[in-house]
C-alpha cells in the first residue's frame, strides 16, 4: 500500500484529499498542516510520495520542498505541489526546482488519485 504525505494548512482541504485518496486509491494518507510539521514527519514516515501545498503561512511549499531535498533518505521522493496559482510562469518556475508535477486547486476529490497516479507513473 502506497503512503502519501498530504501537506496542507487548510483543515478542511487536508479533509477532502485525505477522504478521496483513501476512498478511491486505497493510500495511506498522513497529513501535516505546515511546511515544518511536513518535514518532520515526512523524515519519520519515508512517503512514497508527498502533496504539498504552495501556499502556507509558515514556510511556503517550494521553501519546504527545497528542505525536504536536504535530506538524503528523502532526496528521491516524489513531490506534487497543489496551487490555485496555475499561470504558465508559475509552472516553468515549480518545475525548474525539481518538483514532480502541479496538480491546480481547487481540485476534483473524484479525479486527484489518477492526477497522482498519472504524474507519478503508478499504475
């Protein structure tokens, strides 16, 4: 079963994400609601993956995603950022940190599993 780290500061997206994921893809969904708690957990959990909001007061997604990439054991693992900023500049800039792919906000809980299966290449 894959597990899949959810960053996200809004409760009730956290909320959504987690239900659809765990309803249609049967993942193990964790989640953490600032770019700090994500690291720390993201250093304990190992995910298979981890969405990750743009937006967040403390540290914003991109920061905490360049921290995450600090960390050897998490260097490999795949990040998805979630953003209501979906402007062609936008996407060159999230891509040219390195990032595994964008997936725009507000997103359809129906359709985000196979948006995750499709970026990251899981059948």
């Amino acid at each position: 079963m894959k597990t899949v780290l959810l960053v996200d500061d809004e409760d009730d997206i956290r909320e959504v994400a987690q239900m659809s994921l765990e309803v249609t893809a049967g993942w193990n969904i964790e989640g953490a609601n600032c770019g700090t708690a994500g690291i720390e957990k993201a250093r304990s959990l190992r995910p298979d993956a981890i969405l990750l909001d743009v937006m967040m007061p403390d540290m914003d997604g991109p920061t905490t995603f360049k921290k995450i990439q600090e960390i050897p054991e998490l260097k490999e693992t795949p990040v998805i950022l979630m953003t209501a900023k979906v402007q062609a500049s936008d996407l060159e800039q999230f891509r040219a940190i390195g990032v595994s792919g964008v997936i725009a906000k507000p997103f359809d809980p129906m359709s985000l599993a196979e948006q995750v299966k499709e970026i990251l290449s899981w059948s």
